[in-house]
C-alpha cells in the first residue's frame, strides 16, 4: 500500500507502507516517546492535520530524539520525495529543507494509523 502527498511547496512525497512487524516497532518507539510528552489539552482531531502547530509538543519530542528518528528511518527509506529516494541528501537544498519536518511527520502519520482501533480512527477523522 502506497499514497501520494502533494506538500505546500508543490513537492510530491509518495509513502509505502512498512511490512506490519516494522510498523509495529515503529508504533512501539512511538509509544515510548508519548510516556514523556505533557499532552493535556490535545485533540486527536488534530492528528490527521498536516497543521503541526497543535502538536508542537508532540512533535518536538520526536524531533530531538534520535531514537525515534533511527526508527523513522525504515519508513523513510521506502519513501520518495519527488521522485528520488529519500536519502541524507535529500533535504540539504534550501527549496527542500523546509519540508523535512513535514515529510517526516507524513511518513510516521501514514505507518501509525494502521495500528488505531477502527473506534479511534473514528475520532480522529470524524469525515470518514
């Protein structure tokens, strides 16, 4: 299973599901990062957003930590941004360096939801 992103900056990111045992370690780090994250006032409608500013404090943690961007990586290698696997270089020109934040949320967003009860999935995106 694959989907295709257009990015505000017109970037295209296309993402490929991880098999289930690595979606499953990767939803495993999630969960160990979430037990240090202060998330009163958070609104799982906020989740499906490509809006990170709700989830600032969720996703900062993430970012500063380097376990979880080692266990984003599978995910990551599997994904392409305009057509090029994504690699350590992909983001070093200024045009694409903006994206990286975003993509790395897309790509951990789209291998997460999977492992959601259909009952949460429901909250999350109450248009479906």
């Amino acid at each position: 299973m694959n989907t295709t992103i257009t990015l505000q900056s017109g970037a295209k990111l296309e993402i490929t599901m991880l098999s289930v045992e690595a979606g499953f370690k990767l939803s495993q780090s999630v969960l160990r990062e979430m037990k240090d994250v202060d998330i009163s006032g958070f609104n799982l409608n906020d989740i499906m957003s490509s809006d990170l500013t709700p989830l600032k404090n969720i996703v900062c943690h993430f970012i500063a930590s380097d376990q979880m961007l080692s266990d984003l990586r599978p995910a990551l290698d599997r994904a392409l941004y305009n057509g090029q696997k994504i690699s350590n270089d992909t983001f070093e020109s200024l045009e694409s360096r903006s994206d990286y934040i975003i993509v790395l949320w897309e790509v951990l967003k789209y291998n997460l939801m999977p492992f959601l009860p259909k009952s949460v999935l429901g909250l999350l995106n109450p248009s479906k």
